[in-house]
C-alpha cells in the first residue's frame, strides 16, 4: 500500500513537466495558419506589385510614342495600325543604348494598337485640324491586361 501512494504522489507532484499531446496539436495548427496567411499576403502583394509596374512602363512607352508622334513632321494617317510594342518603339528610336537590350527583350509579348480618327466625324470641311490618337498598350497572359490613353493632336495651324 506503501508502495501506491508513492506512485501517486509521484504523478501529482509537478516534477513531471511537459506539454499534452492536444496542447502540440493547437500550438501547431496556429503556427501553420499564422504561416499560410503571411505566405498568402506575401503572395498577393507580389502580383500587386508586378501589376502595377508593368501599369506605370506601359504608361510610359505610351507617353514616348505620343511624344514622338507630337514631334513628328507629318501627322499620322488615318486608320488602324498594331504590332510589337518592341518594334514600334525601335522605329522611334527608344532602344539606342547597349544596356536597353535587356528592356527590349522583356517586351516581345507586349502589343500596341493605334487608332487615329477625326476629331468630329461629322466635318465637312476640307482640312481637319485635330486628330483624335487612341493608343493602347498590351501585355500579360493573352495581352489581357491593358492601357489606353487618349490624345488630341492639332495638325494645322488656325488661319
């Protein structure tokens, strides 16, 4: 009988530390969903990111382009004209340093469509004197992500 309640107060007594089996258990499912929503947003933010840099350079090969066509001698022509961002910006001389290759090479499954009309489709007059440019830039899966801009460029100088 001795015997017992030694064993007993052995067990009872706090010298025996540790965790429970179903204490692990909690303490792992916490962790294991604290990691997945930081792996989550970490995730999310990346795509954010990705989004919006490819947004701000499709802005700024837009702007280029309008710029060159500004610049220009010759208004552009009516009608629709599309191809490789790459190419069209070559042609206006974007890519003239060595170190623009590697930026040239990032936009080959980037897309332009260019669009010019008449300001007033209705005008009867013999000139027009503003164009209306609609550019857009595309790029992603499928060109599924987008950027347009409209401009209104003045080709003939008020008598």
């Amino acid at each position: 009988m001795m015997f017992f309640r030694t064993l007993r107060s052995l067990s009872n007594s706090g010298s025996h530390r540790g965790f429970t089996l179903v204490e692990l258990a909690v303490s792992i499912l916490i962790l294991g969903s604290a990691l997945t929503t930081l792996v989550t947003l970490q995730s999310s933010h990346l795509k954010a990111y990705l989004h919006e840099r490819n947004l701000m350079k499709a802005a700024l090969y837009a702007q280029y382009l309008m710029t060159m066509l500004e610049v220009g001698t010759e208004p552009p022509e009516y009608g629709e004209e599309a191809g490789k961002l790459s190419e069209a910006l070559d042609e206006v001389g974007y890519f003239s340093d060595e170190q623009m290759n590697t930026e040239k090479t990032d936009l080959e499954s980037w897309e332009y469509v260019q669009r010019v009309s008449r300001f007033i489709e209705d005008e009867t007059r013999d000139e027009d004197r503003v164009r209306r440019i609609d550019l857009e830039v595309r790029w992603g899966p499928g060109a599924g992500e987008t950027f347009s801009v409209v401009y209104y460029m003045r080709t003939k100088e008020n008598p």
